[in-house]
C-alpha cells in the first residue's frame, strides 16, 4: 500500500469510528436531517472524505501497476506467433 491508500484507510476507519462512537453516545435519538448537528455533520464528511481519499489512491496505484507490467514484458512476447 502507498501513502495515499494509508491515508485514506486511516481517514476512513477514524471517521467510522468517530461516528459510530459519537452516534452511541448522543443516544441514537431522534435521527433526522434537522436533528443532525455540527459534529455529527463533520464526523460523516471526514468518512466520506476518507473513503474517497480510499477510492482514488487505489485506482491511482492499479494505473502504475498496468503500466509497470506493460513496461515489464517484453515486446516479443506481445507479438503472434
């Protein structure tokens, strides 16, 4: 895993934690677009932005792949026979 995959796994797992806590321990009351407040809004952004973060660098890092292989095999054996 680069650096941006860490990032965006670290970013990801703390906003889910963050929210899961702060919802246990705000009641789970009446949950609703009106009820949900600044930190609870923050918490959820931070996840959404994690797992985008998540998202990116792992298409990002199966791009450099394609083209270090494609970079690695050799033209011969791309041609028929």
């Amino acid at each position: 895993m680069n650096n941006g995959t860490k990032a965006g796994f670290v970013i990801f797992v703390a906003g889910l934690v963050l929210l899961l806590g702060y919802g246990f321990y705000s009641g789970l009351q009446n949950i609703s677009i009106e009820s949900i407040d600044t930190i609870g809004l923050i918490l959820l952004v931070l996840t959404i932005v994690g797992l985008l973060i998540l998202f990116i660098s792992i298409i990002l890092e199966q791009q450099e792949g394609k083209k270090k292989m494609k970079n690695e095999i050799k033209k011969e054996d791309l041609e028929p026979w």
